[in-house]
C-alpha cells in the first residue's frame, strides 16, 4: 500500500495499454530482422521488457506512454522481477492463451498474466517515479 500522504495510482486504460502493446509489438519485429540472432533478441525483449533494471518497470511502449507494469499490492515496478516479466510475456506467446488472456482482458479490465504474475498497470508518476 502507498504510504501515508501518497495517492494510489490510478490503472491505465485499455487503449494506452494496447498502443503501447503494438509500439512493442514493432519493437520485437524490428529486432527480429536482424540476421541470425534477430529472433533471439526479440524473444529476450519481449519476455524481460517490463523488467530491465533501466526502465522502472516499463518497456518502450509504456516509458512512451507513460504507463509502467506494478506489484500488486505493493505498488513497486517490477523491475528486477524476471519472473513477473516472463509470466506476462509467455501469455502472450501461447496461441490459445493469448486469445483468451485478450478476451479476459477486454471483458474484466485486467490480463490474466497480471492475475498470474500479480501485477497491474498505472500511470506513472513523479510520485512513483522514485520506487
């Protein structure tokens, strides 16, 4: 829980999620015509991408937006967490997963790798820059 005096960060909206989901999207893509170890670098950007201890728990596509992935109910970045990253991330991966993580998302407001990886996403911050 936030300490006293600090407000709760609100949760990021769907369409800023899924903007900053196909910035990624192209990230991964672009990484991936790179001959030879292309795919390798896409594949180790998309699963730790949330948890490079450079990005306080964003990747490219939230730091652009300024959204960041948070510990549930800490609300610390999950930077350094390559397991909460790699949960969220292999969701994605899995055909059918996917597709149902999609319409888990569309329709309760929240993935079901957040669920998994106990994360959420919110705005971020001057005030929770700093975590």
């Amino acid at each position: 829980m936030p300490a006293s005096g600090m407000t709760t960060p609100s949760t990021a909206p769907l369409t800023e999620r899924i903007i900053a989901a196909v910035i990624d999207i192209v990230i991964v893509a672009g990484l991936c015509f790179f001959p030879r170890i292309g795919w390798i670098l896409g594949l180790i950007y998309h699963l730790g991408k949330e948890s490079m201890p450079f990005m306080n728990g964003q990747s490219c596509g939230k730091h652009l937006l300024k959204i960041k992935v948070v510990n549930i109910p800490q609300l610390t970045p999950i930077t350094g967490q390559h397991e909460k990253s790699v949960i969220r991330g292999l969701v994605m991966l899995i055909p059918v997963l996917n597709l149902i993580d999609l319409w888990w998302f569309v329709s309760r407001g929240y993935r079901l790798a957040d669920k998994w990886a106990e994360t959420t996403v919110v705005y971020s911050t001057k005030e929770n820059q700093a975590d």
